[in-house]
C-alpha cells in the first residue's frame, strides 16, 4: 500500500472556503506532495511523518478533526504504519522502533535538521505584548481583532476584580457581587478569593500566553477536568502509537488556552470570548475544575455549596465579567 497522492488528499481534506488550512496542515499538504515526486524514498517519508506529527499534536486527537470527515486523517495515518512495516528491517516492525523512530523525526524536525522540500511560509502565531503577553495562532485576520478584544476584555476584567473584592467589607455592591458568585462573604473566603484574583491578575501582566483557535474542537474535551493537566499516555501498540505521540505533547512553560467553536461563535462577546479565556486560564492558574456551567449552576454553587464555587471556573470567571456587563 503506497501514500496517497496530494491530490486525493486535498480532496478529502478540503472543509470549504471558511475553513482555511493552518500552516501545520499546509506543511503536511506540502510534505505528500514532494513524497509523491519520490515515491518509496524514505527520507521524503521521514519528513512527511514529521509534518503529520506537528500537524496531529494540534489537534488532540487528529482522527477526531473535521479533516477526517472521508477517513482521509485515518487512511494516511495507516498507510503510514504500512510502509514502516514493509520497509524496514524486521527489528524495527515493533512498534516500540517506530515510535523511537517518529519521535527521531519530530526532534530533528525542531532542531531544525529535517527539512521539508520545499519552501513555504510557517507562521509561527501572531505575537502581542501590547497587553500582558499573547501568541494568537490561526486565527484569520477578523478573527485575530475579535480575539484581541476578547483578551483586551478579560484583562480588564482581572484587574477589575482585583481591585474590587479589596472593598466587599464596605460596599454593598462589591458585598451583592461577591455573595452572587462565591457565597457568604466570611473573611476567610474574601481572603481566599482575593488571593486568586491576584493570582489570576498576575498571569495576565506576565505569563506568556498563547491562544490557539481550533473551531472543531470543543472547548472541554482537551483532557477531561483539567484541559492543561498531564497528558495521558496511551498504550504504546499498533495504532496507539501515533496516538501516543499526539498525547504525549507537553504545553511548555507559557499557558496553552485551546479555544473552540464558541469562542468567536458565540453572540455575545463579553459571555462569550472574553469569559472564555478567563475561565479557562483559572484552570491552569487556580487549579480550578468544572463542577457546572453556567449562570444558573455556578449562581446555585454559591447560594448552597460555596466549598464548590470556589473549585468551579465558570464562578471565577463570571464574577470577573460581572465588572464589565450584568449578569
Ligand atoms: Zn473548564
């Protein structure tokens, strides 16, 4: 079984015009392409997994991604495999070799030793330090303004809850709010959360942060309670295998916020994009989890199960939006 040529893979792959192809995704069209030209050369193969490797660890899980819709994703991926296994030496069919091997690729892929073929733009994300410190990735050019404000919004937001838990002894305001989101305002639990409203005010000013917007993922599913907590690894046979480089993609030093669909599709940008990226930057830096969604739920938190307010991102994250819209 060969690779399929780059023409049966745009085919399959292609999502219509609104959905433009990243620059990962545009490598890894690239990289079939020249393979086609040298069909069964194992250097142009080395590249083309690499491309696949950098292209899937965006993706979560890349069989899940809309690509995949024809089976296109999963069709490369095996045929991939295939030709590991019918061209090379018998110590090298375990998969323990060809995970070796791929992992070989994507490091001197970074190192920068590996080169694709042919010349084409990467862009490596948008970078802002104009607030705090910001990496937009794949966003288009109107996507990139909704997302800046979105990030201007939420910034704002920090330092306005910051600023306004300091006087919940004293105004009856800041009292209602407080009540409305985290419960009975005991001194011990103003403390607490003005403890994490710094907390989160500081990783604003000065964690570099990148967002990456992925439309056909959902906002939750990155790994369960925790969307930046430790990556599983998978069982490392057959097709896990690329599974498990794909798991096994730690977020680095900066925050990784993975933004989908109703980030930018949601109508109301306030609740929307900018209460998104609150809550999810309070998983990473509070450690916070996901009790429930929602006004109605995190509201319910607060009233009966304060203990839980306090764990619960939504409740963190719509106190800081209530500074700038009522909810
Ligand atoms: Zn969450």
């Amino acid at each position: 079984m060969g690779i399929m040529t780059y023409e049966e893979w745009m085919r399959r792959t292609k999502l219509g015009a609104f959905k433009p192809r990243s620059s990962a995704l545009k490598f890894l069209d690239a990289a079939i392409k020249e393979y086609g030209r040298h069909p069964g050369a194992s250097a142009y193969l080395e590249t083309l997994k690499a491309a696949f490797i950098a292209w899937a660890d965006q993706k979560g899980n890349a069989e899940d991604s809309e690509r995949n819709r024809s089976g296109a994703v999963t069709d490369l991926m095996n045929q991939i495999i295939a030709f590991d296994q019918t061209n090379r030496p018998a110590a090298h069919l375990r998969p323990t070799g060809l995970l070796k091997d791929i992992r070989e690729g994507a490091r001197l892929m970074a190192e920068g030793k590996l080169k694709p073929q042919v010349k084409i733009h990467i862009s490596l994300g948008d970078e802002d330090r104009s607030l705090g410190h910001v990496v937009y990735e794949d966003f288009d050019p109107t996507e990139l303004n909704q997302a800046k404000t979105a990030w201007a919004d939420a910034y704002r937001c920090a330092g306005m809850a910051c600023d306004g838990v300091r006087t919940v002894a004293t105004s009856d305001t800041e009292e209602a709010r407080f009540r409305r989101w985290f419960g009975d305002p005991s001194p011990a639990r103003v403390n607490e959360v003005s403890q994490g409203l710094a907390k989160m005010y500081e990783a604003f000013q000065h964690n570099k942060v990148t967002l990456a917007n992925r439309p056909d993922i959902q906002v939750h599913v990155i790994n369960g309670n925790d969307p930046f907590g430790p990556m599983q690894t998978a069982n490392v046979s057959g097709q896990s295998v690329y599974g498990y480089v794909w798991g096994g993609k730690h977020t680095g030093s900066g925050y990784r916020v993975i933004l989908g669909r109703w980030f930018l599709g949601d109508p109301d940008p306030i609740e929307g994009a900018a209460q998104t990226i609150y809550h999810e930057l309070t998983h990473k830096v509070l450690r916070t989890t996901d009790h429930g969604y929602g006004k109605i739920k995190s509201r319910g938190f607060a009233t009966m199960q304060a203990a839980k307010a306090l764990e619960n991102a939504d409740n963190w994250a719509f106190y800081a939006v209530s500074f700038i819209k009522d909810i």
